[in-house]
C-alpha cells in the first residue's frame, strides 16, 4: 500500500477538529432569544419592536453598549446604576448570560450610510427613540425629553455631549457613542429644531 506522508497530519488536523466542534460550549449551547423571554426580559423590553413595558427597545442597544458593559449589567444592574428598578435576572450558569449577551448584539440592524446627514433618521437607525423622546414623543419616562435639553442647551453643548457625555456629566448613564462628526450634527440640527417648534 503507496502512504503518502501529507496524509497522517491532515487526519490528525481533521480529528483535532471534529474534537473543538464537539468541545465548543456554544455548540448546543444556551438559547440567547429563547432567554430572554424565559427570564421575563420581555416584560420590561423588547427587540425587533416597540418595548410596551418601562425598559427601552434593544434592537440597536451593541451601538450603544458593547458585550462587556451588558454582561456587567445583565450580572449586577445595581452595581453600575444604584437605585435602577432593573433586576438581576436569576442566571443558571455564565454560558446562559452569555447567549443572553450574543443575542442582544446579534439583533444590530445595519444604519444605512445615506442616513448619515438625515438627524430624524439616524436618531431612529440607531435607536435614540428606545430611550428619549421628543415633545413626549417615544421613549421612556425615566429618560430626558430631548425637547426639554434643546431648550436648555445649544448645538454646541448637545455636539460635545453626544461625543463623550461623560466629559460633561460624570457618572452619567448615559453612553458614549460611535458618531461621526457629520451624524452628530446632523441629530444636534434635528434635536434642536425641537427648540424652535416649542417656542411657536
């Protein structure tokens, strides 16, 4: 029998391979969506449509909190916001808040690039209206009507809060995001024409 020298590596590449698929702890692992309802997130939150309970809609939540801060808060809501009325769901093991955590950032919808100069649409795209309303219009109670903040600041503030809250406000819930300068102001130009209608 003709042994050619290649072939005892690649079935030993092969063997190794099949042993990491079977080994992989996502591989039948936990349900992130089906989580999400078993753990009663559906009561406060939705994803995919409007949330009809106090906690906001998280289709686009990854463009606002990456994997690690939503581990954190899905660990210990209490630990990074004292007070908050979000409860610590009951986790069996790491693997169940881990798909939880996959779920929530594999529900991201793509924004689309000709919305970048568009204020009205991006604070749609990225989900703005999950949490803030304006002229009490969307949101959630617990979070400012825009309305109110254009009233109180200019387009300057507002710019330099949407690039790094924090900056301004320490502690602040609020996160910081991933705008580019001409998404920023095209939402400071939408957000503000908010002052203009309240004043008439």
């Amino acid at each position: 029998m003709k042994l050619y020298p290649w072939l005892a590596p690649a079935a030993c590449l092969t063997l190794s391979g099949m042993l990491l698929l079977h080994s992989n702890p996502s591989v039948g692992g936990p349900d992130g969506k089906k989580l999400f309802a078993e753990k009663a997130c559906i009561a406060c939150h939705s994803v995919g449509g409007p949330s009809q309970g106090p906690g906001p809609e998280l289709t686009q939540v990854a463009y606002h909190r990456d994997a690690a801060w939503l581990h954190a808060w899905l660990k210990d809501p209490q630990k990074i916001k004292n007070g908050t009325i979000m409860p610590g769901p009951a986790w069996k093991s790491p693997e169940e808040l881990d798909a939880v955590v996959q779920y929530l950032i594999g529900a991201k919808r793509p924004i689309p690039a000709a919305d970048s100069a568009n204020g009205g649409k991006l604070f749609v795209d990225y989900g703005c209206n999950a949490c803030h309303a304006i002229r009490k219009k969307g949101g959630k109670p617990q979070f400012p009507d825009l309305a109110d903040e254009a009233k109180a600041h200019d387009g300057a503030w507002l710019d330099r809060w949407l690039k790094d809250p924090a900056a301004l406000k320490k502690g602040t819930f609020m996160a910081r995001s991933s705008l580019t300068q001409t998404q920023r102001h095209a939402l400071v130009e939408y957000i503000s024409l908010a002052r203009e209608e309240v004043k008439t």
